[in-house]
C-alpha cells in the first residue's frame, strides 16, 4: 500500500487559493436595512400625538387661569359696587355722633341758641365730609339763572334785580365733581309789569265874574 505523502508547500497554496478577497467578503456582508416607511410614518404620528397631547394640557391651563381670573374681576367688581360708599359713611359718623350730642345737650338745656350753634356745628361737619368726596354746592343767588344747574319753579317781579336772576332758594343744588347731582329750587326775577296810570283831567276853578 503505498502511502500518501503531504506536499505542505501545495496545501499552502491551496489555502491561498481558497481564500476570499476582502473586498468580496464585503460585497458579500448585507448592508444596514433602513427603517421603513411604515415604521417612519408610525414615529411621526407618535410624535404628533405628543405634541397634541402637550398642547391641550397648556390649553386646560390657560382656561383654568382665565376662569379665574374672570371670578376674581366679578368678585372685585361686586365688592367694589357693594362698599362704593364706605369712606364717605365713616366721614359721616362723627357728624352723627355732633347730632346725638348736641341733641341731647338741648334735651337738658333749655337755651335756644346752645341748640342753634349746635345744629351749625353739625351742618357745617356734613358740609366738610361731603366736600372731602368731591360734593359742593352750586351757587344760585344772585347768580344769572342757569338751565343746566338751576330749576325755576316761580318768577318774581322785581327792580332790584335784572331780568332772568335768581332772587330766592328753595333748596340749594349739588354736584359731584362735575356731574350735576340736584339742580338748585329757585325762583327767578323778572321786569315788573308797567300799569298805565288812570289820568283823570284836573278841571280848573272857575271863578264866576
């Protein structure tokens, strides 16, 4: 039997020759798969619900925050309509404390003018407390009568006065600021009628010759 001798010099080129390129095992590697168009289009959708989602979470807070604020302007509103009047009812109560004084001052003194100079006084606090919140007092007499601040409810013939004044108050008007609160009562002056003079012919004495 004859025994089979191994060339190693062949075996190596044998080798050699089975060898593949590398460049050909590269051809031969499978290139990277792209997602595909489906999976492309799931992510964008994916991402839009979370944006859709973000804003209407943004959107719930933007109402919340309008409703309030809206709650908070019709509470101010109607706080501010129901205690409109508050400054001006704390000025008034030390005039309210001089009347129940000077009330009970004439309830034990009999003099007349103590309860005089005591009614003056209050007048004059109210007349200072409405002054302080813009109230004053429209001045009519002797003043040319005016449509816009003055109410004519007589006429008055007269020469001490010029036609179309104002001679007599009922009651005084007011205004706040410039806003006409209650025009002045007046009455007001015109010309006094002339009335012919019966003229009788004086008849002259005669003397009988």
């Amino acid at each position: 039997m004859v025994k089979e001798t191994r060339d190693p010099a062949k075996e190596a080129q044998a080798d050699e020759d089975t060898k593949i390129p590398e460049a050909d095992q590269e051809e031969t590697q499978e290139p990277a798969q792209e997602p595909s168009e489906v999976e492309r289009l799931r992510a964008e959708l994916e991402a839009t619900k979370e944006e859709a989602r973000r804003n209407y979470d943004q959107f719930l807070r933007d109402a919340a925050e309008t409703e309030n604020y809206k709650k908070r302007v019709t509470r101010e509103k109607r706080d501010a309509i129901r205690y409109a009047n508050e400054s001006l009812v704390r000025d008034l109560l030390p005039v309210i404390d001089d009347l129940e004084r000077a009330a009970q001052h004439a309830r034990t003194d009999g003099n007349p003018q103590s309860l005089l100079d005591g009614i003056e006084l209050v007048l004059k606090g109210c007349l200072e407390a409405l002054q302080k919140h813009g109230v004053t007092r429209i001045t009519a007499k002797g003043e040319p009568f005016d449509p816009e601040k003055h109410e004519a409810y007589a006429q008055v013939e007269t020469d001490e006065y010029e036609a179309n004044t104002v001679v007599d108050e009922v009651h005084q008007g007011y205004c706040l600021d410039d806003r006409l609160l209650r025009p002045s009562l007046v009455s007001v002056a015109k010309a006094p009628t002339l009335q012919e003079k019966d003229e009788t012919p004086v008849e002259n004495d005669r003397t009988d010759d």
